[in-house]
C-alpha cells in the first residue's frame, strides 16, 4: 500500500476477480462501470462460470492505454 492507502498494482495477485478490479479502480469507475468494460473486453478477461477471471497483465494494459488515450489530446 503506498501513502494514499492506494493497493499498488504490483501487490495484487496475478489472477484477479471482478472485485479485485472494482476495489482497485474505485474512484475511477463505478461497479457497473466495471463490469461494462468486463463483458465488452476492454478490460481483458476470461470466464469461468459466472467468475471473470483478469490477469494482472490486463488489468496494467488497460490503465496504460487509458493513460495513452488522455494525453492524446493534450496539447503540446
């Protein structure tokens, strides 16, 4: 946990639920947020019965080009 009581990313397990990913991006996206960029694979994932199950590597690419993405219109 680093000093804004913020889990970093390299702490969370390899294989994270949907909760996980909820707890780890609360304050940025809402639960239905979540599971909208769960179902639609925006969030990379696979299913395992009703479990979405997210790599931590998915999870890190998603918040990489989301970063990507809010500086594209930045201007230089």
């Amino acid at each position: 946990m680093n000093n804004t009581g913020r889990t970093e990313l390299d702490e969370l397990p390899e294989i994270l639920t949907a909760s996980d990913v909820i707890a780890y991006l609360r304050g940025i996206f809402g639960r239905n947020a979540v599971y909208d960029l769960l179902n639609s694979q925006r969030i990379r994932n696979r299913r395992h019965g009703q479990k979405f199950l997210v790599p931590k590597a998915a999870l890190r690419d998603f918040i990489e080009c989301r970063d990507e993405d809010a500086g594209a219109g930045a201007p230089r």
